[in-house]
C-alpha cells in the first residue's frame, strides 16, 4: 500500500507540472482542439463551434479564416467558456477555410504564451458542382426546370431545346424551328424564352428570321413527353419573354403584353411601359421583372432594378431590389450592371440574379444585398456572358449586324441547386443550394 502511494503521489506531481506556471515550459496540450463549422447559404454565414481547452492562464481564442492563401484573423474572442462564432458575409462558390487558436500563458510575460490551433474545416456556400457542354454556337440564355428534375435549355444560336437531368447527361432534343433564330439586343440579348404551365406543358416562344422583312413571332406547345401539340404565329412585333402563374400565360412583345390560354388563345391584352425588360417571371403570383433605366429624369434610377409589381399592368409596385452607384467607380456588391435574368427561393425570400455586366451572381434576401460569386472562382469556372452575335439590325427589314451582346440565364430546381447559362462558354454550371 505504501508503494502505490507513493506511485500516485509522482503521477500527481507529473500532472502539475504540465499544467503549472507555463513561463519557459513546453505546451501542455499538443492534440489539436476539435472544430465544426456550419455553413448556410440562406444567410451567408459560417457558425463555427470548438473544444475548450483545460488550460490554465487563458488569455483569447483567435478566430482565423482562409480563402485562397494564408489565415486571416476575422476575430478575437475574450471568454474561455464562449467557444462559438458566427461569420457573417461569406462569398458565394469560394472555398473557405477555418480554424481557431487558443492562447494562454501568462499575460505580463510574452515570451510565456502558448497556443494550440484547431483542425481546419474547409466548406463554403453555393460551391461550384460540375457543368457540362452543349453543341458549339448553341448559346444558352434560358433555363427551366420541370417537376421531374429535367432541366431545359433553350439557346440565341438554336432551334432546339436541349434537355439535361441534374447530373448533366443529355436526355434528348425537342426541335421547335427549322429555320434561324431572328435576336435582338435590347437591354441584354433576347432569344428564345420557355416556361412550363402546371400540367407540365412546355411551351416556347422565339422569333425566326424572314429575308427582306420583319421577323415572324411563334410559339410552341410541347407536352409533358415532348410530343409536339401545336405551334402558332404570334399578334405582336417580336416576342421576347414569356411566364406563367399556374394556367395564366403571358407573352411579352416590344408592342404589348398578351394574356393566353392553353390553347392557344388570346385572353386579355395590356400595354407595354416605357421599360427595357430583360427577364420577366412571376414571384408569388405576382410579375417580376428585371429592368433597365430609360432615363433618371422618369424613373429616378441610375441602375437597373429587378421589381416586383401587383398587378399586370406593372402600373403598382409592390417593392424593387437593388442599388444605385456610390459614384461613376463603384462597382461593388448589390450594384446591377446589365442583368440578364433570376431565379426565386420563395422560402427564404432570396433572389438570384445573373448581373451580367459584372460577369457575377448576385443574391438578395429580403431586398437587402447577401452575397456574389464569380471573382473568387477558379478560372476554369469563370462565366463569359458576353461575345459576338449577329442581331436584328433594323426590325423592319431584318437585317442583321454582329456585335458584342450581354446574356445568361439561371434556373433553380425544388432542391436548391442553381444552374447557369454560361451563355458565351456554351456550358451549363452547376452550384450547391
């Protein structure tokens, strides 16, 4: 008995002097701490959650972040028994990584401080998935996504529809014109436009070049297999968007706004405001539209707008997102420079945004700017939205010039996972919720 006390008494003495005075001493934990991060794309955050240390002497932990090279202290937390954090602001498709130092020592002696650093966590929001091809001079502008998670493409540079599932392998082609497509480049490149209705109809809208005259405007009824219901001349000069509520159709032309049925049929027409529209859809029954200033003078913009209005008319709004610039060299977050089109996450109220101009997404929550990507991303990754195209010249004649457009399209499917229209890449690429 007298022996195994004495054992006990040196292994007691072992302990303290690891936990001890720590001046001149090694460091008394060299296991690196634990560490989760959560990241939530809904807020653009990072919640980070740590092990405490039992160390004695406890000065700070160091919160540290990486993007693309070394740590960077985002923050310095005071209180041994507070081991969480929440980052704020992250971009979007970037990887990140974190970890956290705890320092202790003696507070009066520099030299005496230790520290122990957690394992790193690396994550992110929206990252990058995959992408895949379409055929050379396809051009995507326009995505839509059906029930069954097939994602559809139409492009400026085809006459075909071009069906993809969420992994990207090709599911088959449905044509909808022989001939070319007839485009115009108003405040971003308008091609042909898709929507599905609630019976899982398909219907596209596009315009084909006529020689010496006006291009003609058509549509296209697809049903839910891609058998070929009909297809119709459409009453207006150049039709460029189309959205559907549920049954209720509405085709945009420069003239006017028609209102049809499924059948085909003319229900109500409207007139068209004095707005250059690049995308048109509906966010909770109600129209939404992307829209480029005509002048300060009548609308009080600098900068285009994505608004949200009451009633079809778009003679009330209901509220508008984004912002006008700080001065002629602002080109920062939640500034929209030719925008092509968007897609809505009706659940968290969040807007995504092809800001085309600045060849980045944007997302709002709430109104209020959140988060981009684009900058960050690996070059292989980057969007090109804009390139060379010939364009209707002169509607009256339909002629046609080459020039430098803007476009890009973006779809979401029940999941949360983004697709982008890499318009001038001939690609699809494929971001995490």
């Amino acid at each position: 008995m007298r022996f195994l006390s004495i054992i006990c008494t040196l292994v007691s003495l072992t302990l303290i002097s690891c936990v001890g005075p720590f001046a001149g001493r090694r460091p008394s934990l060299s296991v690196p701490l634990s560490l989760q991060v959560d990241f939530d794309s809904a807020t653009a955050s990072a919640r980070l959650r740590w092990e405490r240390p039992r160390v004695e002497g406890f000065l700070y932990y160091r919160v540290e972040r990486a993007r693309n090279g070394d740590f960077e202290t985002v923050a310095e937390v005071g209180s041994a028994a507070d081991t969480s954090y929440v980052d704020m602001g992250l971009l979007a498709a970037t990887p990140i990584r974190y970890r956290v130092v705890a320092v202790w020592g003696d507070q009066d002696d520099d030299g005496g401080a230790q520290s122990l650093a957690t394992r790193t966590v690396e994550g992110g929001i929206h990252r990058f998935l995959n992408s895949w091809s379409l055929p050379k001079g396809f051009l995507p502008t326009r995505l839509a996504m059906n029930e069954e998670g097939v994602l559809h493409v139409v492009g400026a540079g085809s006459g075909w529809v071009e069906r993809f599932d969420r992994g990207g392998n090709a599911m088959g082609q449905w044509q909808f014109a022989k001939g070319s497509n007839a485009c115009l480049e108003t405040a971003v490149l308008d091609g042909p436009s898709l929507s599905f209705d609630s019976k899982g109809n398909l219907y596209v809208v596009y315009n084909q070049l006529e020689a010496g005259r006006a291009p003609l405007s058509f549509w296209t009824k697809f049903d839910a297999s891609g058998r070929s219901q009909w297809t119709r001349p459409l009453q207006m000069v150049f039709a460029r968007h189309i959205a559907i509520d549920g049954d209720d159709i509405f085709i945009e032309g420069i003239s006017h706004l028609q209102q049809l049925d499924g059948a085909g049929e003319s229900v109500a027409d409207y007139p068209i405001p004095a707005l250059l529209v690049s995308s048109l859809r509906f966010w909770k029954g109600h129209f939404a539209a992307l829209v480029e200033p005509l002048s300060f003078a009548n609308m009080g913009w600098q900068a285009p707008r994505l608004v949200v209005y009451t009633r079809a008319d778009r003679s009330e709004t209901d509220f508008v997102v984004g912002r006008d610039p700080l001065s002629p060299e602002d080109r920062g977050a939640g500034l929209l420079a030719r925008p092509s089109d968007f897609a809505m996450d009706e659940a968290s109220n969040r807007v995504f945004i092809v800001n085309a101009g600045r060849r980045r997404i944007e997302v709002f929550k709430d109104n209020v700017y959140l988060t981009r990507w684009a900058e960050a991303v690996d070059k292989a990754q980057r969007f090109r939205f804009s390139g060379q195209f010939s364009v209707i010249d002169d509607l009256s004649t339909g002629t046609t010039r080459e020039r430098t457009v803007t476009a890009g399209g973006i779809s979401r499917d029940r999941e949360g996972f983004l697709y982008v229209a890499d318009t001038f890449n001939d690609r699809i690429q494929k971001f995490q919720p």
